[in-house]
C-alpha cells in the first residue's frame, strides 16, 4: 500500500484554490493537527506472534513438491521471466 504524501489535498473551486496558495506562499497556513493511533499492545504482540509462526507452519504443511512448485513461481515473478 502506498503511503500519501504530507501535503493537504486542493480543493477544487478556484477561490478556495488561490486562497490556498497564497497562504501557503507566505506562510499563513495554519499546521494541520496529526492524530495519533495508539496500538493495543496485546494485538501487536499477538500480531507478532502469528507472524512469526506462519511461514514454518506453512512450509512444515506443504510437501517438497509443492514447495518448488511455489519457490519456482515466485522466482520466475521476481525475475520477469514468463
């Protein structure tokens, strides 16, 4: 996912527009508040911890053919090649 830029969106009526350009050419642009998302400690842990678990839990469950099967995909999708 990309991450937006820090400016603030435009708006679309040319007033608004020149208004808004020209406070923020001289600097009267007001600093926009940023909220702050405080994460539940325990989600994040828990979180982690099925992160941590998934890819071994996945490999263990799949058969050595299938891996390859995966790897080989992965890497022709990495490499470009069709």
């Amino acid at each position: 996912m990309q991450k937006r830029s820090s400016k603030p969106k435009r708006p679309r009526d040319l007033n608004q527009l020149a208004k808004a350009i020209t406070d923020e050419a001289t600097g009267q642009t007001p600093p926009e508040p940023k909220p702050e998302r405080e994460k539940n400690p325990a989600a994040v842990a828990l979180g982690r911890l099925g992160g941590l678990k998934g890819g071994k839990a996945r490999a263990k469950k799949l058969s050595p053919a299938e891996r390859k099967k995966i790897a080989q995909k992965a890497a022709r999708t990495r490499w470009g090649h069709a």
